[in-house]
C-alpha cells in the first residue's frame, strides 16, 4: 500500500478564507465600533490576500499534480480558480481604495466596503466549488471495496 501526502492546498485555503472574511465582519462592526475594527479589516485584508497567493500556488500544484486530465474535478476546478481570481482581484481593489484612509478613517468608506462585501460572497461560492472538487475527486478515484458487489 502506498503512502501519498494529503493536498497540501486543502490545508491552507482555510486561512484566506477566514482572514478575508473577518476583514468583511471587521468593516461591519467599525459602523459601531469605530476605527479600531477599521484598522483590524485592513490588517486581515492583507494578511488574507498573502494567504490567498499561497493558496493559489498550492492549489494549482495540485491541479496539475493531482486531478486527472480532461475530468469534470478540473473543470470544476477551473471554474474555482476563475471564482477565487474575481473575488482576490476584487480585494485587492478594496485594499487600493482603502490604504489612503488608513489609520484616519472613522469607519470603513463605502467602496472598499461594498467591494470587500462582493469579494466575500464570491469567495463562498469559490469555496463551494473546491468542495464540489474534491468531492468529485475522491469518489471519482476511491478504490472499491472487494465487498462491495
């Protein structure tokens, strides 16, 4: 039996994810909390988009390493890859429109905002579809059981 390593991608998604996404809470809650949660949004936001670079490398590592060629895990997965690329492409837009306010704005302005808000929803469905693909890729390359007939 052999050994192989797990998708090094699946273990680092997770990070952007959540960094990106408590950027978005963290914008909300500086409507009521002031410029503290502000200047925290900024912080996730970057620290998301370096995670996002590293998720991206791994994730098309495993692309080419892992998914077999001309299946539907990599068509789905070039439809997570084009998702994640909109909504990192719109963070980084919102962190350009962010960074002159930095350390004096009150709250969030209303651009990076809406933009950051817009990221995260296609950030969840990015992340829907890197379920859908590696669900479609374990039982697409599961070994079958001798019992199971």
């Amino acid at each position: 039996m052999s050994r192989t390593r797990p998708p090094l991608h699946t273990l680092i998604v997770h990070f952007p994810f959540v960094l990106l996404g408590m950027s978005f809470v963290f914008d909300v809650a500086s409507i009521w909390r002031g410029p503290t949660l502000v200047e925290a949004a900024l912080f996730n936001l970057v620290a998301g988009l370096a995670a996002a670079a590293a998720a991206a490398v791994t994730g098309w590592w495993d692309y080419f390493t892992r998914l077999p060629a001309h299946s539907t895990a990599r068509r789905i997965a070039r439809w997570h890859a084009s998702a994640n690329a909109l909504a990192v492409a719109l963070f980084v837009c919102s962190l350009i429109e962010r960074w002159p306010s930095r350390g004096i704005a009150f709250t969030t302005p209303r651009l990076p905002f809406v933009l950051s808000a817009l990221g995260v929803a296609i950030l969840g469905i990015a992340h829907y579809l890197g379920g859908l693909v590696d669900y479609e890729l374990v039982i697409t390359t599961r070994r079958q059981s001798p019992d199971a007939h």
